[in-house]
C-alpha cells in the first residue's frame, strides 16, 4: 500500500509546509529564547497545526478509499451545515464571520468546504446518468459549486467564495463547452481594456477584430455568420457601456482605487502617492519587500521589513514577501516552481486514475490549489487586485492548512487505490 | 485538447509571475539600497572637529557648542507652560507664537523652537526636560575663534553644496565641510570620522533595536588637532601694520621652511563666518570687488617683482662667471641699448661694483650683467635657457606645492616664449632686458618672493613653505616639506650678493630703515602697475616691495612684503618688514617711530583715486593721470 503513494506529491507538500513555517517564524519572530513551540507565538501554533495534520494525514490515509465516493453527499450536506451554522454561532474575526470559536480554537469551515464541494461534484459528475451538456445537469452541477459559494459571500469573504469558480476548470474537462470559459475570459478582457482605454476604443477594437474574423474565417465551415458578429459586437458594446457606467456610478471610490491600482491607470504621482499610503499600501510595501531582496535575499531572520511589521497580515495572505525579502529571488523562484510541479503533477495523476470519481476529484485538487496560488502570488507581486485568500500549505491558519491537506490527502488516498477501482 | 487548458496556463502563469519577481528583485533595484530602506535608520555621530594651535600652543581655532530646543509638535503634551516659559526666559506670547510657527512647518518633524541657548540656561533646562515631551535639546557645535586674525589661511567650514555630496561619498546633506585655507586644505584631518549606527524601525517608525546587532555600526574618529606654523603675534602684528593698506606680507623660517606670518589685507575677522550670519557676511565679503577682502594676496597676487630680482642676476652671473664681485659697470644714468633707454637714478657716469649695484640698485649694473649672462651662449635661446633653469631653481614660476588649497604659478619667461613672440633667432638678449630689474615677463607671488629671500638666506636651497607644524603632538612627516631643493647657484657665490643686501641697509637704499641690533639683509622694489577701470587702462603709483631676512649670519627669518600703490620700496614695504622682523627677533619693537608711521599711515586715498573720475596724480605727483571720462566732463563743461 505504502508504495503505492505518490510520494513526489507528499515530498513537495511536505517542503512547502517546511518553508511556510520557516517563513511563519520568521515573520512573527520577537526574538531569541523561544521555544519553536511557544503557544504564545503564532509560529508554535502554527507548528502544532502541522503536528495536527500530519495525524490527519494518517487518519485520512488509513480510511476505505471507497469512503470518500460513498459518504461524499452526506461531507457536503454537513460542510453546508456548518457554514450556515456560522449565521447564528458564528464568531467574528476581523470583521468576517467565518469561525467557529471552540475552547482557545477557532476553526473556519469554509477552509473544509472545499474539499466537500470536490467530493460531492465529482460523485455528481461521475454518476453514470449526469450529462452537464444539458441543461439540467449542468444546472444541478452549478448549484453544488454555487451553494457553498452563496452562503460564504455573505459572511462577507468574498476571496473564499471566489475559490469556488475554480471548479470550472473541472466541468470544461469534462465536456463543458469551451464558449463559457471564453464568454468569461473576454468579458474580463472587456472590463479590463474599457477601464484602460474607454469605451468607444474598445468598441472600435471589438468590430475592428470582428470583421478580421470575419475575413480569415471565410472559408471555415464553422464561420459566423455576419448577423451573429453583429450581434456578438453589439453585445461587447452594451456591456463596455455598462462597465463604465457601473466603475462611475456604482462603485465606491474605494473599489474605483483598488482597479486604478491594479491596471495602473493613474499616473498623477500625488494622487499615486496617495494610493500607496491608503488601498495600495499593502501591495507596495509588499512589492518594496521582495524587490528589496534582490537574488540572495537578506538571509533568514535579517529581513528589515519583515521585522519592522511593514507588509501587513505578512504571515497570512501576505506570506509569500517574506519569502521575497529573506530569500530573495533563488527563494521566490524555488516556491513558484513547487507549486507549478504540484500542480502539474496533480493533473497528471488526475488523468491516469481509472475512476471517473477519482480522476474528478484529482482535478478539483489541481484547481484549487491552482486559483489559490495564482491569486495570492498574483495579489502579493502586485499583478492581481487585492483579494483575500491564503497560499496553499503556506499561510498561518490551522483550518486552512488543515482543509488542504485533507483536500489533497485525499485525492492521494484515491489514488493509491486506482488499481483496485474496477 | 481539454485536457492541456490547465497545465498550459499554469505554465503560462509561472512564467509570468517569474518574469515579474525577477523584474521586482533583480531588474528594478530601488529598494535594495538599505540606506533607502524605510526600516532602517542611520543615526550618525560626530565628532568634534580637531582644534588649531599656533606653533607656540597658542589655541587660534577652537569648538563651542550650541545648544537649539526642538519640538516635534505631534508630540508634545499638555504642558505648564508659565514653568517652561520661566526656565528658558521667554514669555507666554514668544512660546505661543514659535509654538504656531513649527506647527506649520511640520507637526511631525523636528524643528527649531528656540536656538542657541546659553550654558546656564542649557543646564536648568536639561534637568526638567523629561518633563517636556516633544521638547528635547540638539547640541550643534560651532568654530569658536580665539583670534582675530589669520582668517585667509584658517578658512572656515560650513555645510555642504549639492556639488560636494555629489563628489564627496561621505558628506550627507546639512553635515559641514571645511573651505578654504587649512579648514579645507586639513579637512580629514581636523574633521575625523563620523559614527554611524543603525537602528531597526517598525512601521510605526518606532525604534525596535538596532539593525543586524550593530554588525554594521562604526564608532567616530575624533577629529585630530593641528599645529600651524603660524606665529599668531606676529601674524596679528603684521595685519595691524597693514590696516588701511592693500598688499601682503610672507615671512618664512629659512631653515625650515615654515609660514611664519601669511598677511593679506584688507582682511576680516574669521568670527563673521560663524553660524547663522555666515551666508550674509560672506556675501559682502565676496561681492567687494575693489578691496577684495576674501582675495589672499599672499598667494595669489601676482607682481612683477621689481629690484629684488636683481638679487638673482647676479647669482646667476657670478655662477655663470661673467661677471665677479670686482666687476664695474658705469652708470650713464640709465642704460643705453639700441635706440632706447633704461633710466636709472644712478648720477651719470658713477663707476659701480657688485656690491654697490646692489645696495644702489643700480638698473645699468643689471642689465649689463644680464646681457653677459645671455650672450655668454651662441644664440640668445641658450642664453635664455640657462637663466631659466637657474631662476626657476629658486621656486619661482611655478606652484610651490605648499600646504593650502590656493595659489598661483607666476611667471618665468623661458626661450619658447620669446620664440612664439619674436621668431625663432630673431630676438636678442636687449629684447628681453627688462627680465634684468623684474620688470619684464616675470611675475611672482608675495610666497614665491619670500621663498627666494629663504633661499637666499640658506645660502642656496629651499625647503617647500608649509603652514602645517605638527598633527596632535607627531611632527609632520611629510616627505615634500623634509625634502632640501638645491638651486643651481654654488653656496659660495651668495655671500657677495647678501653682503651687498646687508649694505641696502647700511649704506643703500634702506639706510634711514634700520633697526638697531639687528642685521638685516634686503632689498628695496617698486613695481609699475596698471589697472582697468570703467575699460580704461590706467598706470597708478608703484607697488612698494620689500624683501628681507635677518639675521644675516643666521637667518631666522626672511620675508617679503609689498603694499599696493605704495610707492618706494622703503617707504612702506621696508618699514614694515623691518618691523615685522624686530617683532619676531626681539618680541618688541624699538623703532617707535616707524612703528607709528605705518600704523597711522593711510593708502585709501591712494586707492580712491582711479575711482574719483578725476585727474589724479601718481609716484608723489611725477605723473598725471586723466581718466578718460573727466575728459569729457572738463569739454562738456567748457561749452
């Protein structure tokens, strides 16, 4: 049995968890002569999460395979069940009411939610009589990613909820039209370029790029017809329009500063002055962190910034400048690589599994991990607007570091078995 | 196909997301400079700038510290103010209204809320400060002069300019530099080096400690003391013999070469330059153009030097052995070559020999000798070569490499010259004769003509002037100023000559100048000069040169002096080194009548002429001189 573990999966997962803490320390260190398993201080918590996990990891590990499929429907109703329970016992930490608060511990369900969704998806998905090319059952599919989703939004963590759009990577693998992926890359794509070069050069882009297809397309037997291109650039034009309409009257200004920041519209530099003390303050002392590091970084322990608290929730969602600041660009570089490997690596095992449930669920793994650490990465280099969520296996937390190493503790459990799944 | 979607972008996004870290951490490199870091912080600590001692221990140049209360505004609490007003003796108006002041300036950065408190008040206040928060004392510390002289070659410090913090790594903004005389010339040396620490901050630019436990932090050097070789009693001496004269005295110990007195005048009292009234003084100081106070003319007025220079004619001849102390020249009043005429006030047809040519100062002697000493060699060229050689031996045409950061080369014309001029073979020793009574191409420098009369004095060598004595108690080993420069001129050719100067004060020109019991050798000069006013060129009175050493079998001291338009060479400018050497041989002065004569005599009339736009009179009235636009006054008015 053991040999049958993707050891090259639990060897990064381990390593990542190895230099998450090392980077944990380091960025709530207060100094000298404390035991690493101080309690007082975050890093001995967090080094006790993982103590936890690694016994989850043999109780996950130890469980039937054929638990996972079977019970996966009664994991989700009762992760449901938790996250609505945080409406009346819900305990709230920094304005969002995501925990459970049990003795000293606190414990965040949406944090195990993902993994429930991915099992109760992929045993919906897997079931011989689903067909999501219909209507109904791609509906059905929907409502399990989005029920999760809509009852997290309004705790309010909207990063989290976010997460759950990563499951369509998983319904596009299994056969779901391509045209919904691409309706939502442009639809960004639009939203982006009308707030960078207004409406009316995005309009005159979009039919430009049309009658292009137009022409090239000509003798495809796929070709659009000229009635459908009008009707997709008229479409592009309306939502250009409501795009600005919406970013000027709807908006707050403090949402119209967070997107100014992200596509880097304002080049008054008092203005931008302005923006790095107050929306983008976190993105740029994190971005003067990592650039401060160089390619060595300043060494372990001796980064100036980190010690002096100036990148915010640094040993969260931020986690990944201190990497930048200690390590420098061999220390960034390496983590980027870790996660690409896993990711590939997940994908990989996804699609030798022998089950439909198994190879489901393995892509749900990638692709949670995947948006998790395209968004927060993205987020801390200042490529992405500011949205919380934490690095995988990375960031401090016992319920997120918990959730992920069952999420993928599981999928290794799976497929340890694939043999056996006749 | 469906299968690649997501291990493509994933590819994708890795590759972006290192493209970008490594644009972040290797391309861009803003943040990596930790003195730019935010975190850290470099407190810096200075020490205390060397003090300057005359070289006999005599403190010239000293520190004294101010003491400025500061404010942050942001951090000050409520406080008794009636107290805090008593102890720094202001009323409650003074501290509301400096209150308001560095509130608009900045709630949260430092600024002055009342400057340089006194000693007393600075120790009353101290004890109850802690009382005050968002009051603490700086302590700025200052030149302190225990003298009023001297202030061309102590220079002064002030803060530095964005010129020196570009080329000067160690300078930060608002730290002092020195500039000019020893202040700059010893700037290192007097200013040591500063300390730094630096200490760790948090966002809220709170102090956690210091940056990577002090691995980084330098303890300061203190600034070391010096020694000048200045004499401050004569120095002060000689700018009082000055007063209301233009010119400059060098004097120089021979046999060492040290700077005994460096007097320019008109000068200033070195205190003006001191703190907040710096900029202002300095100001007026630079922008008189006409007296020139900040003008060192000590080193950088450049004069032809007159009659002394006959003193190396004739070195150069007795060495050349053309002429020897016997040789007679007559004198028809003058010197006749060609078509033209060099006068003399020699009577027409006095028979002179060396000695008498000296102390007379006889134009006729010269220029014969000179002539001898040019046509001894085939071609004028050659001629003109030696003596170059020979007379560039004695320090003169160049720099002398002494120890302060100002000077000028003056001039020695050498054969390319007159080439350039005349045409290669087509000039005559009688073109450059002028050369033979310092009229000519020559110029020096007041320290260049001092550092001949040390030469002269030393029997034919030199040591390099310096004005640096000793380095906080080692003596200076400077290998430059150790070094001996041997002229050209055999030793036993100088005693002719300095017998003959010797007489300038016996029997010659300088007879009515004595000082009794001192031996003294020297020689009178004047120098033609021409200024430019309003673009017009116009001759004035003769400078007044002088030059001298005594004792004469043991130079203690050799000097040259000369006073703008001052006329003859004895009249002001032996006066005053006669004096000078009286002070510095004896410590008082018996000559009470010169003494008074100098210190009473006044040249501003002197100096007010070309600018009166009136005909004036020069040399005692012998001359008149008309401006140009008196002139055309005087024709406007007569019609």
């Amino acid at each position: 049995m053991i040999k049958k573990f993707d050891w090259l999966t639990i060897l990064i997962y381990f390593l990542l968890v190895a230099i998450g803490w090392i980077n944990i320390y380091s960025a709530t260190y207060k100094g000298p002569d404390e035991s690493i398993f101080n309690l007082n201080e975050l890093y001995g918590k967090q080094m006790m999460f993982i103590i936890a996990s690694v016994v989850m990891i043999v109780i996950v590990l130890s469980i039937e395979a054929k638990f996972y499929e079977r019970f996966s429907s009664v994991i989700y109703l009762a992760s449901l069940l938790l996250l609505l329970g945080l409406f009346v016992f819900g305990k709230n930490i920094n304005g969002a009411t995501s925990w459970y608060a049990i003795g000293g511990m606190t414990l965040q369900p949406s944090e195990f939610a993902k993994a429930a969704t991915a099992l109760a998806l992929s045993k919906y998905l897997s079931d011989i009589q689903t067909n999501i090319l219909e209507f109904k059952g791609l509906m059905r599919a929907v409502i399990i990613i989005a029920l999760p989703a809509l009852i997290i939004i309004p705790q309010p963590d909207p990063g989290s909820a976010l997460v759950y759009a990563s499951f369509f990577f998983v319904l596009h693998r299994e056969g779901l039209s391509p045209w919904y992926l691409m309706i939502g890359f442009v639809a960004v794509l639009l939203f982006a370029l009308t707030l960078m070069f207004g409406t009316i050069w995005v309009s005159l882009g979009t039919a430009l790029l049309l009658t292009l297809i137009y022409f090239v397309s000509k003798k495809s037997k796929k070709r659009l017809s000229i009635l459908q291109l009008t009707g997709i650039l008229l479409v592009s034009i309306v939502f250009s329009y409501s795009v600005n309409f919406i970013f000027e009257n709807v908006f707050e200004q403090r949402h119209r500063d967070r997107f100014s920041l992200w596509l880097r519209l304002e080049d008054d530099p008092a203005k931008l002055e302005t923006i790095r003390r107050t929306i983008g303050y976190n993105t740029y002392q994190s971005e003067s962190a990592i650039g401060s590091g160089g390619l060595m970084g300043k060494g372990f322990l001796e980064g100036t910034r980190t010690k002096g608290d100036f990148v915010p929730e640094q040993h969260t969602d931020y986690i990944f400048s201190t990497v930048g600041e200690e390590w420098g660009f061999i220390g960034t570089a390496t983590v980027v690589l870790l996660f690409t490997i896993l990711i590939l690596r997940l994908q990989y095992l996804a699609e030798r599994q022998k089950s439909a449930f198994s190879r489901m669920y393995g892509y749900s793994v990638a692709a949670i991990i995947f948006f998790h650490f395209a968004i927060n990465i993205g987020m801390v280099i200042g490529l992405l607007p500011t949205i919380g969520i934490p690095l995988p296996f990375f960031s401090y937390g016992g319920s997120g570091l918990m959730g992920f190493t069952i999420l993928l503790f599981i999928f290794i459990k799976l497929d340890a078995n694939r043999i056996n799944e006749w | 196909m469906r299968k690649f979607l997501l291990s493509s972008i994933i590819i994708i996004l890795a590759i972006i997301y290192i493209g970008r870290l490594s644009y972040l951490q290797l391309v861009d490199s803003s943040s990596q400079n930790p003195l730019d870091d935010t975190a850290i912080k470099a407190v810096y600590d200075y020490p205390e700038r060397g003090h300057i001692y005359d070289r006999n221990k005599n403190l010239l140049v000293a520190n004294q510290a101010f003491y400025d209360v500061m404010v942050i505004p942001r951090e000050v609490k409520p406080l008794d103010t009636l107290e805090f007003c008593q102890l720094l003796n202001i009323t409650k108006e003074d501290f509301d209204s400096k209150y308001k002041k560095a509130y608009t300036y900045s709630p949260r950065l430092p600024s002055v809320f009342l400057p340089q408190l006194s000693k007393k008040e600075y120790a009353t206040f101290q004890e109850k400060m802690r009382k005050y928060e968002g009051f603490y004392i700086q302590k700025r510390s200052l030149r302190h002069y225990m003298t009023d002289a001297g202030s061309n070659f102590l220079g002064y410090i002030s803060e530095v300019n964005e010129r020196d913090l570009k080329n000067k790594p160690y300078y930060q903004s608002g730290e002092l530099i020195g500039r000019q005389g020893v202040e700059q010339e010893y700037e290192e040396i007097l200013r040591g080096r500063k300390g730094v620490k630096f200490i760790q901050k948090d966002r809220f630019n709170r102090v956690i400690g210091p940056y990577k436990n002090g691995m980084y932090d330098t303890l300061p050097d203190q600034g070391k003391d010096i020694r000048l070789t200045i004499d401050n009693a004569l120095q002060k001496y000689g700018e009082e013999l000055m007063v209301n004269k233009r010119g400059g005295i060098v004097a120089i110990e021979p046999s060492s070469g040290e700077i005994l007195a460096l007097v320019t005048a008109p000068s200033y009292d070195p205190e003006l330059l001191v703190g907040r009234k710096r900029s202002k003084n300095y100001t007026e100081l630079y922008y008189d153009s006409i007296a020139k106070p900040t003008y060192d003319r000590g080193l950088l007025a450049q004069y032809p030097p007159g009659s002394p220079f006959k003193t190396l004619n004739a070195l150069i001849g007795l060495q050349e052995g053309v002429i020897d102390e016997n040789t007679t020249f007559t004198c028809y009043h003058g010197y006749k070559y060609g078509r033209r005429f060099m006068g003399c006030h020699c009577p027409s047809g006095s028979r002179n020999n060396l000695d008498r040519g000296i102390y007379e100062s006889c134009n006729a002697y010269f220029a014969n000798t000179y002539r001898r000493i040019i046509e001894k060699y085939p071609t004028a060229a050659e001629g003109m070569g030696v003596w170059e050689k020979h007379i560039r031996s004695f320090g003169l045409g160049d720099y002398l490499g002494y120890d302060l950061p100002i000077g000028k080369s003056g001039k020695v014309p050498s054969p390319e010259y007159y080439n350039r001029a005349y045409g290669e073979n087509r000039w005559y020793s009688t073109f450059t004769l002028s050369n033979a009574i310092g009229q000519g191409e020559v110029l020096t420098t007041p320290i260049q003509l001092a550092n001949m009369t040390a030469t002269i004095a030393n029997r034919g060598y030199y040591y390099t002037p310096h004005i640096i004595k000793s380095i906080e108690n080692d003596t200076i080993d400077i290998h430059k100023f150790k070094t001996k420069h041997q002229t050209t001129i055999d030793p036993e050719h100088f005693e002719p000559v300095i017998k003959g100067m010797n007489d300038v004060f016996i029997k010659g020109t300088a007879k009515w100048i004595q000082i009794p019991d001192i031996s003294i050798a020297g020689k009178t000069g004047t120098a033609e000069n021409f200024v430019k006013v309003d673009g017009q060129r116009m001759q004035l009175t003769d400078h007044s040169i002088f030059i001298a050493f005594a004792p004469v079998e043991d130079p203690k001291i050799a000097i040259a002096v000369f006073v703008e338009n001052g006329y003859w060479g004895s009249r002001w400018a032996g006066r005053i080194a006669g004096l000078m050497i009286e002070k510095y041989i004896k410590g008082e002065i018996t000559r009470k009548d010169m003494e008074k004569f100098v210190l009473e005599g006044s040249l501003q009339e002197e100096y007010e002429k070309p600018y009166s736009k009136k005909p004036f009179s020069i040399n005692d009235g012998k001359k008149m001189i008309i401006p140009e636009s008196s002139t055309e006054n005087k024709v406007s008015a007569a019609q």
